[in-house]
C-alpha cells in the first residue's frame, strides 16, 4: 500500500476506497483530480477536495501551558470552553493560513467553509476568510457536531490535578486507554467519531463535489481521519501519539476515481504547518487542546 510522509516524519498509508456506512449522498456530475464537477466521468457523493484545519492558537492553550509549567492541578480560567478566543498568536496563525492560500498554496480554495462553533474555530475561519482564503462574501456554517470533545467532570483540570482529585478516573482511563475512557458527563474519542459520521453523512447529502473547508479541534481532525481513512484504535493513537496537530495546519484530501469501484478520498498531506512556517509573522504551535473552563 502506497504511504506519504507527513512532516513530522509519520508514515501514514493512503487511504483505501472508503464508504462511511449510512452515507446517502447528493451526487455530483464526475471528478477528476482537481474538479470533480469538470467532467461526467464518475460520479460521487464526496466533495472533490476537503481540508481539516486546527483552530489558532487559543488563550486557553497559553492557560494550560502556564498550569502545567507551574505544577498546578487546575487550569485558570473562568469561562466557558465555548467562548475561550484566539491568543493574539493564534490570530496571526488564522490570517497566515489565509494568505497561503489565497497565494495558490492550498490546491484551490474552499467555497463552503464548516466550523466547530466554538469562537477559537469560528475566529480561525472568518480571519482565514477575511485574510483572502476564500471568497469575501463566503459564509462560516456553524455546525456543533464538530465541536470540541466535552471532558465532563474532568473540565478545567491538568493531568496532575485528574491524578490528585480523581484517582479513579486516572486509573479508568489507563485502563480503558483514552480512544474508550468516557468521564463522567464527558466523551469518549467513540463519541465524537458518532457525532462525525453524521456530520459526513450531511457533508455528502449537500456539498458533494464541492470544495470544503472544516475548521476545529485537534480530537475532531484525528477522529475525521479515523472515519475518513477506515483506520483501526491503534492506527489513529500511534498517528496522534507521534505528535500533536498544529494550530492552523492543514490535513487535505481530493477525490480519486481510481480509489474503488466508485471513487474515495486519497490524503495528500496531513498537519501541514507549512502557511505558519513560512510566514514572517506567525509561529508554530502544537499544544493540546486543554480540558478547561466551567460549561454551561
């Protein structure tokens, strides 16, 4: 089987020709390579070109380092996960995503933009957007099924203070590992992939051989590769053990009428932090998403 390389040095193998079981999708006229609506050739219910962006770096991210650096057990912030922003950091990294691509870098450009309605991803999108990414007039569709993966009782504390106040759910999840371990009022990574085979389901019903854009979290990027890719728990773990996803990189896909008997999406690259790397301004970030912040 075919592999690419990603940046950080990761084999990953190409995908194979992939059905998401309870995907009833809109059918385009045909792809090829860069535009599946150019000819009459194949069609499909995939969009010819789909890109899976990390949100900027958020203020809440600069909290969870501080914590950690300081051997705290709680992350300090007092509001929502919801509405945590964009650093200022992370706002540079949303414009130079959009510079790179509205300078021909990204293999096109999206014309439907889908977002986390988190503010850190819906920030990411519109500044992407604003900076020359994609049209001007081009809306950020707020869907919640890509929001981030709720931490129930386990909000706002640092792997230290999980270990000091919950022992037994730091022992859960070393047993269940964490692609199973649910806390209470929380997810597992099993529940956030649910949540996203119905979001492709409605990916193929109305974007099918369109150009797409999904902006969100790092647990949303990987678990969308989980489903995209047909992988197995310990593929999508050693893929998520070898690094973190980068605030602003970018996982893409295009479709190919060679991948099966009806077409499927080939990964082109994954975690590209080259539009961060090679801007004056910004800089690489790969902190996890934090567990923080009181919900409700």
């Amino acid at each position: 089987m075919n592999a690419v390389r990603s940046r950080q040095g990761v084999r990953v193998r190409q995908p194979r020709s992939i059905h998401v079981p309870g995907t009833f999708g809109w059918h385009g006229e045909g792809p090829e390579a860069t535009d599946p609506r150019m000819t009459g050739a194949v069609s499909t219910h995939w969009p010819s070109r789909l890109w899976l962006v990390r949100h900027g770096q958020s203020a809440g991210n600069v909290a969870r380092d501080a914590a950690h650096a300081a051997g705290l057990e709680r992350i300090e912030l007092s509001t929502r996960d919801v509405d945590i922003p964009l650093s200022e950091l992370g706002e540079q990294q949303a414009d130079a995503l959009g510079r790179w691509f509205a300078a021909g870098n990204g293999h096109g450009m999206p014309d439907v933009i889908l977002s986390s309605p988190y503010a850190r991803s819906r920030e990411t999108a519109r500044r992407f957007r604003d900076a020359g990414g994609a049209e001007a007039d081009e809306p950020v569709c707020v869907d919640e099924r890509l929001r981030e993966k709720e931490f129930g009782i386990l909000d706002g504390l640092t792997t230290a203070g999980v270990a000091a106040q919950l022992p037994q759910q730091a022992e859960f999840r070393r047993l269940l590992g964490k692609f199973y371990h649910r806390p209470p009022g929380g997810e597992s990574w099993c529940d956030v992939i649910l949540r996203l085979r119905s979001l492709l389901d409605t990916v193929s019903l109305h974007y099918g051989g369109r150009r797409v854009m999904i902006v969100a979290h790092q647990v949303v990027v990987l678990c969308l590769r989980y489903v995209i890719e047909n992988l197995s728990e310990a593929e999508i773990l050693a893929i998520d053990k070898a690094g973190d996803v980068a605030n602003c990189s970018v996982t893409e896909y295009c479709f190919d009428p060679a991948q099966g008997k009806d077409g499927g999406l080939a990964l082109v690259r994954y975690n590209e932090a080259a539009p961060i790397e090679e801007d004056p301004i910004a800089q690489v970030t790969r902190a996890p998403d934090p567990i923080v912040a009181a919900r409700g």
